[in-house]
C-alpha cells in the first residue's frame, strides 16, 4: 500500500505548525495563492497564541521515481491538558516525526507524548528545527536525542519549517522509514474516532482512521461506545479543505458526515461499526474526566439562555467538557463546569465570549476530592460548600500528579525552594549532557492549581518546561476556610485549602474583603475560619457623619441630642448586624485573576 500516515510530536512552540506549512508547499497540497501561515490552524486563538487547540488532519500526495504516496498527517496539540486525545491520533498512525527545537533541546512535553509513540511501538524520526537561526546547537541537541532514543546521528535530519530546507528529505525518510497500514483483519469496517467537529447543516463530523473494511456514503453505521445510529451522510478526505470522496479504505484517514445534532454521542477514541456488526470495537477507548472545576456565570441573568445554548454547542464539537446547572443565592443561575486543565478551562471561556458574545464570570478554578463517609459511602465533592465540617469522623483523598521538569542547572536553588513551598517532593535526577537537568516530581494536584507553572516560569527566567499526569488519590492534608461578615456565614465565599496554607489564606481573604467590601454604618467584622477556629480578623470602620454639621452656635444640648440619637441607631444597626455585600463585591472576590 502507497499510504504513510503519520503525526507530529513537539513541545509548545518548536515549529510543528511551520513545518506542516512547509509539507503542504513542498507536496504543492496547498496552491501559493492560498499559502498563510499555520495553515491548520484554523481558529483565530491557535493563531493569536500560535498554538495548536484542535486536532487537525491533511492528505498530501509524495512522488517518488514516478509513484504518488498518500501521506497523512494528523497535527495534534502540544499541550498537556490534550494528551488523551494526542494518544488516540497517535493509536490511528504507524510513525511520528520527534520535533525538536535546535535551539531549545528537549523538553519536558516532548518527553511524555514520546513515551506515548513508544508503548505503541510507532517508527520514530528525531528532526532537529530551526537550524537556520544563528543561535542554533543541532551537535549538542542532536547528542541529547541520540541518548533519548539511542539511535545514531545519521538517523537525525536537520530541517528549517521557515525556510524549506530539509523538507523535501525528510518527505523521502517518511516515505522510508514509516511502514504502510497492515493490511484489514476482517471484512466488517472498523474506524477509530481520534476528532469531530460540529456544523449547523450537516452536524457532527467525525474524523477517523479506517482499520479495517471499507466505508460508503449511505452506511449505516454505529458508534460503539454511546450506541447512536446513523447513516452517513458524507464520506471524504481533507487537503485540508473537506474534500468528498466515493469510499474510504483499511488505512486511509477521512471523515463522515453523521448529521446527528446532539450532544454526548461521539467521542475521541471511539469506534465506529457498521449497524450489525459484531465485532470488536478497537481498545483505548476512555471518558473524558475532568481535572479542574470551575463556575460560570452570565454577568446578566438574561443571558442564562444563551449561555446554555453555548455550552451545548461547543460540547457538540468538545466530549470533554462537562457541565451542570447550579444556583447561587448571589450570582443567580450558572453552571459548574469541568475541565481537562487550565488551558482547556481558559480556551472554553475564551470561545464562550468570542464566539457567542456572552459576558461572563468565572469562579477560582477548584479540583475534586473524595470523600469517605462513616457508614462507608464514597463520594467525590468538588463544591467547598459540601465539604465536611471540621471533627467530622470521614476520610479525605486528593488527586496527585506525577511531573517532569527540565531546567538549566542554574535556576536549582529557586525551582527546588518553589516546590517546597508547594508540597512537592523530588523522586529522581537526571543530567543532560548541555546541563540541564531533568526533575521528576509529585505534587497535589490543588498545588498545580495555584498558579505553579507561572511561579516556575518566574523562577526559572522562562526556561524551565513542564509537563505531568494524574497519578493516584492519596490522603489530603486540606481543611475549609469559611468567612464571616458581621458574624454571619457567607458560604459563596468558602474554599478547600491545604492545612500548612490556613493562615496565609485566611489574611489574604479578610484582607482582600475588608478592601472590596463598601463601609456601613456600624463598625462590620470580617473573620476567616479554619478547623472551628477565628484565625483572623479585620475591623471595617463605620461611616461618620457629623450630624451637628447644618448647626451654628446655640446651646451645646442640642448638639449632645443629636449625637446622642446617632449613637442610639448605630447600636441598633450593630444589634441587626446586617450587612448587604452588593453584587460586585462577590464578582470581584470570586474571579479568577
């Protein structure tokens, strides 16, 4: 078989899309008219960020000594919060390219998704990039990739995504190196699902590889997983516009038109089958879990509408959002959300306000915790309000991840005073021959949460990469902060904070009320609790008012009756102890900065 599929494997920002521009040019897939760049990027975030958000796959045809080869890329994200999905297009090819920036070496995402193409025994080409620009080191990054994958030097191809150079052999080694599809094992079709995207005519499209039989317009097919039938509508290939094609062959990577519009019925790594199949759908497939949680708010409760309609919408084109209504007594009608991490949680809310124009609030991000009650009941709580109480008999675990870390050597010291601080411990060390030095850590996962990756970027002047899994529950050492306004609970205001953290929250949180909230006309309270204690306290002063101000002279009676009168209704004010906290008090307290 004439047919090479292939993906890309690259940290953030190490040219995977240039070079896939470059691909496209050289093969002359996309006419010079046409050419931009990032080509597959084709929303206006990836461009801004220049990242890449959505998976996205092109057919280019080679020539070789007169024969045409069908190559198909899938281009995948680089990011951490996407590696599921990474792991389902690299399950639907035989070869990955290992991109690495010449300038930059290795790094730590590189590591990981480079494991991934190793348990699924993947050919494997290393190519060293940007090796056009002056301050370029492919001899000392080159000896870095030989010792990751022990091959030998001549293995390693140089290649420029900005100025061609080296395209064309690398074409050439892909045609070599990465084998073609084996051939179909039954005659039932079978395809993996590794992307779908939604459209208002034709609805969800799901994009997949073809393992075995073949798939027709007209099929009636099956997704394995949800159990939905349709017929499909549309069989065809992307170059990269959606071209329509007669049938899709063991092998060969399309997309199918379902004209389903609802959402919960595809999703990435699922199988599709013919409607009467018998067989075995193709292993890997998972639930998307969320990692992060978060509240949305529509700043104007009209909006509620629109906003549900959008989550539903973007969860026609994304399974791994997840989302349900909620109720607060402040902010009105909203929905919890969950997230595979904070990138995916700040691209949804970006969308949310690009794409469908609604102005929203968002809540601190948050992790689950489970919960082991007395009579032995398992529960998983994400809402600080459901957290138990202190001196309740119960058992609390929390999510830990398993990272990795590479940075030069001399950014240590900052990086391991960094992880101390966020409970994080080092279980092994590796030198790189530049240096640099690889850090294997656990840390809790609410630890990453709390703005880890900016401090290390901060303690590392912006070269330290990282990367991490979700490794296992363990005991958590967290506690519930609540805070009281004029001695009254106000349960919006309630967090999930570690035990070693209680006091610096507690006088973050009265300190950053007691500047938000407006003045009142008594002295008002502001205390934070931890484990049933006050731990601390600020005073709001009242408002004065000289009410003898309009008097001029006369007897002193008057004024002592006036101010006697003002004493008696800033008691009575006191003894009500009600304090109004308007609604931008809780925006401003509630926001994720």
């Amino acid at each position: 078989m004439q047919i090479r599929n292939f993906s890309i494997i690259a940290h953030i920002d190490h040219g995977k899309s240039t070079l896939a521009d470059r691909m496209l040019e050289v093969t002359k897939t996309v006419e010079a008219r046409k050419m931009k760049e990032q080509v597959l990027d084709s929303m206006d975030l990836e461009r801004e960020r220049g990242i890449t958000i959505k998976m996205q796959p092109v057919r280019m045809i080679y020539q070789s000594s007169g024969v045409d080869y069908e190559f198909n890329l899938i281009d995948t994200p680089g990011h951490i919060d996407f590696s599921y999905e990474v792991s389902r297009a690299l399950k639907a090819v035989e070869g990955v390219l290992l991109l690495v920036d010449s300038t930059q070496g290795v790094q730590a995402q590189t590591l990981t998704t480079l494991q991934m193409a190793k348990d699924l025994g993947l050919t494997i080409i290393p190519v060293l990039t940007k090796i056009d620009v002056p301050h370029s080191r492919p001899k000392e990054v080159g000896e870095e990739v030989v010792k990751l994958l022990g091959c030998s030097r001549e293995d390693i191809l140089l290649v420029s995504g900005k100025t061609g150079l080296g395209v064309l052999d690398l074409l050439e080694a892909i045609r070599q190196r990465i084998p073609p599809p084996r051939a179909s094992k039954i005659d039932s079709h079978r395809g993996l699902i590794f992307d779908f995207e939604y459209s208002n005519h034709r609805g969800i499209i799901v994009f997949m590889r073809v393992f075995d039989g073949e798939v027709k317009k007209g099929d009636v097919l099956k997704f394995a997983a949800s159990k939905k039938t349709f017929t499909a509508l549309e069989v065809g290939i992307v170059t990269p516009d959606e071209r329509p094609v007669d049938s899709l062959g063991a092998g060969e990577i399309g997309y199918v038109v379902t004209g389903i519009k609802e959402p919960g019925v595809a999703g990435v790594g699922d199988t599709l089958l013919p409607v009467r199949s018998t067989a075995e759908p193709l292993s890997g497939y998972q639930e998307a879990r969320p990692v992060v949680w978060s509240s949305i708010f529509p700043s104007n409760q009209d909006d509620f509408t629109q906003l549900h309609q959008a989550l539903d919408r973007l969860q026609l084109s994304d399974s791994s959002l997840s989302y349900e209504e909620e109720s607060s007594g402040v902010l009105g009608r909203g929905f919890r959300c969950g997230f595979l991490g904070m990138l995916h949680m700040e691209i949804i809310t970006e969308r949310l306000r690009r794409e469908f124009n609604i102005d929203i609030i968002i809540t601190a991000p948050s992790i689950s915790y489970e919960i082991t009650w007395p009579d032995g009941q398992v529960e998983e709580i994400y809402a600080a309000n459901r957290f138990p109480e202190h001196g309740q008999n119960v058992t609390v675990r929390e999510p830990w991840v398993l990272g990795q870390i590479i940075l030069p050597g001399e950014y240590m010291g900052n990086v391991m005073t960094l992880l101390y601080e966020h409970e994080s411990s080092v279980i092994d060390t590796e030198m790189f021959s530049d240096g640099r030095t690889l850090l294997t850590i656990e840390i809790p996962l609410r630890e990453l949460m709390r703005g880890f990756f900016d401090r290390l970027k901060n303690a590392s002047s912006g070269y330290a990469s990282l990367s991490y899994e979700v490794a296992e529950m363990r005991p958590a050492s967290v506690t519930k902060l609540e805070v009281l306004v004029a001695e009254e609970l106000v349960p919006a205001f309630s967090r999930v904070i570690g035990m070693g953290r209680a006091e610096i929250e507690a006088k973050a949180v009265t300190e950053k009320l007691y500047n938000t909230l407006p003045r009142q006309q008594f002295i008002v309270k502001i205390q934070a609790k931890v484990m049933g204690k006050i731990i601390s306290t600020k005073k709001l002063s009242a408002l004065k008012k000289d009410v003898t101000a309009h008097l001029y002279g006369g007897d002193i009676t008057r004024k002592m009756k006036l101010r006697e009168k003002q004493k008696k209704g800033k008691a009575k004010a006191l003894a009500r102890g009600r304090v109004h906290i308007p609604q931008e008090v809780f925006m401003k307290m509630m926001k994720n900065e």
